[in-house]
C-alpha cells in the first residue's frame, strides 16, 4: 500500500515539485495550499488530494489533516515547505512585518508539526522534513530578519530530531541555497526603498554586491541551479539514511563548509549520545 505525504506550499516552487516527485514515486500526495482553487496544474485524483491550508491557521491545518486521514488513512511524512523571504536592512521591516514572517516561517511549521506528531508517536514512525534556508546557517547581510526566522527554524529542527528518534519519528532540514523560484524573486528588493536615505542607499549598496557574488557562485553551478534538487533532497531524506542537515545547492553547501557546519552531524551524535535516553 503507497505511504502518504502532506505538503505544505504546493502552489508554486518548490512544493508544486516536491509534490510531483512523490506522486510520480507512487505515494499518495495531499498537497495544500492556500487557494486550492486557483490550481491549474495539480488536480485532484485517487492518489493526489488538494486540500485548502494556511500555515498560520491551525483550524485550515485541522481540517486538511482530517480531509487526508479520511481518504489516505493517515499521514505517514509531513513536509513543511512553505515560506517566504524578503531582502532589506533590519529597519526597512516593520514590526508588523517581522511578526508576519515569523508566523509563516517559524510559527506556521510548528502549528503543523503539533497536528501531525501524535499520529506519528502513536505509530511509532513517521518523517517530517523542513525546508529552511542556508540563510539559517548563517547570518545573511541584507536579509538579516528572513535568515533569523530560519534560524529558528534551523535549531527547532535539529533540537526536535534529537528529541523524537527515540520515539520513532525522524526528523529533518533541507536547506537551499539560492533557486530561481518565482515567488522567491518576488520578495526579492520590496523594501530597499524604505526608510531614511542612508537606509535606502546602503541596502541598494549591499544588495548589490550580494547580487554580483551570486551572479559569480551561480557560473560554478549555484544560483541558477535547478529547484528539482531540493525536491530530489526531500525525497532523499524520506526514503534514504541522511544526516539532519542536508544543504541543497553548491553555494549552501560551499557557505555551510565555509561556517564550519560540514561535520555538524558528528557533534550532534555525540550531543545526543551526551542527553537523550532510549524511549
Ligand atoms: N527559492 C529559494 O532560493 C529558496 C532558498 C532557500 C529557502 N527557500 C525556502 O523554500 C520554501 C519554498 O519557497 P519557494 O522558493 O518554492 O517559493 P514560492 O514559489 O514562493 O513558494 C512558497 C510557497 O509557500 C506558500 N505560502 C506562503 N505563505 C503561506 C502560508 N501562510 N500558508 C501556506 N502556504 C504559504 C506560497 O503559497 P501562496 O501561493 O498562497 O503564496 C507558495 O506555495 C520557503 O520556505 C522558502 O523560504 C527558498
């Protein structure tokens, strides 16, 4: 009997990706979104369902975990793909704005992991995967509150990993570097006409030369990489033995080498083998 995976962010990008690479792997696929019914291109069949879920609404995550265990029996991995970012000096994102990024990027995968975790402790296994960023491995200049909300997300992520092998349930990050995904280069330069002239003239600055070393990171392969890699290293972590960190994309792989995280998976055993007991 095919296994079933529920994706969050399916829309567009990665997630409308991830959801084909499951589907044409044999899985039973309910890939969520927003606005389900502005989908043209998944449609719903006997192993896809489309189902209604904003991640900063707990009743949507209710419901379209309901709608899946009704038709699929239950929910065997989770990926929490959705997301946004948005470059921009600290000060051109207001209050509003940061508290509305992390509800997506932080708040909105935890509000689906609460839903579908005691399923999977009750079985005994289950796979959740988190996409996050390089940008939560480290500090990215001109998307200073983006890379903090994935962070975030970076150290639930290996914490939670830790916490719940011992109850069955493996838990991963999948972290890309830069993908020509169209919502991502939307959210690109919204802001860096905010705030003062001093704020306008250096975000413009630096978002410049950030631009310029991705221009070269992507002749050797990075930038202009194709977003299949991310779907192909969600997969990877679902089906294969990975470690919890998995960057995706040679300039993440080239920036976490650089951060000195390679061997990150080393510490973390022994961090492990240091503080979390058998079940
Ligand atoms: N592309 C990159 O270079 C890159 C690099 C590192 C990390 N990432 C991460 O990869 C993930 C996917 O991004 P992408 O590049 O594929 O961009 P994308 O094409 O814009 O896809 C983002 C998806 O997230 C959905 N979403 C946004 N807010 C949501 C919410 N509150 N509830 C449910 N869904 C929501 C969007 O749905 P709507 O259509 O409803 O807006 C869309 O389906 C994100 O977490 C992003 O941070 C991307």
């Amino acid at each position: 009997m095919p296994r079933t995976v529920l994706i969050t962010g399916c829309s567009s990008g990665f997630g409308r990706l991830i959801a084909r690479t499951f589907l044409d792997a044999g899985w039973n696929v309910v890939a969520t979104m927003r606005s389900p019914e502005m989908e043209t291109e998944l449609k719903s069949n006997d192993r896809l369902l489309l189902a209604q879920l904003d991640v900063t609404d707990s009743d949507s995550i209710q419901r379209a975990f309901t709608k899946a265990r009704e038709v699929f029996g239950q929910v065997d991995v989770v990926i929490n793909n959705a997301g946004y970012g948005g470059s921009g000096l600290f000060e051109q994102f207001s209050p509003d704005d940061i508290h509305a990024m992390y509800e997506t990027n932080v708040f909105g995968p935890m509000n689906v992991m609460r839903e579908a975790l005691p399923d999977m402790r009750a079985a005994g296994s289950g796979v959740i995967v988190n996409v996050t960023s390089m940008a939560g491995h480290l500090g990215l200049p001109g998307n200073s509150v983006y890379s903090s909300s994935k962070h975030a997300l970076v150290g639930l992520t290996e914490a939670m990993a830790q916490e719940y092998a011992p109850l069955g349930v493996r838990i991963f990050n999948v972290a890309p570097g830069a993908y020509p995904t169209t919502g991502f280069d939307a959210a690109v330069d919204k802001r860096l006409n905010s705030g003062d002239a001093q704020l306008v003239a250096f975000s413009h600055k630096l978002r410049a030369q950030i631009s310029a070393v991705g221009a070269q990171m992507a002749n050797k392969g990075g930038a202009l990489a194709d977003p299949q890699e991310v779907a192909d290293h969600v997969f990877a972590c679902v089906t294969e033995d990975r470690p919890i960190h998995n960057p995706s994309g040679s300039d993440a792989e080239m920036l976490t080498e650089m951060a000195g995280q390679a061997n990150r998976q080393g510490f973390i055993d022994q961090l492990s083998a240091m503080l979390v007991p058998a079940a």
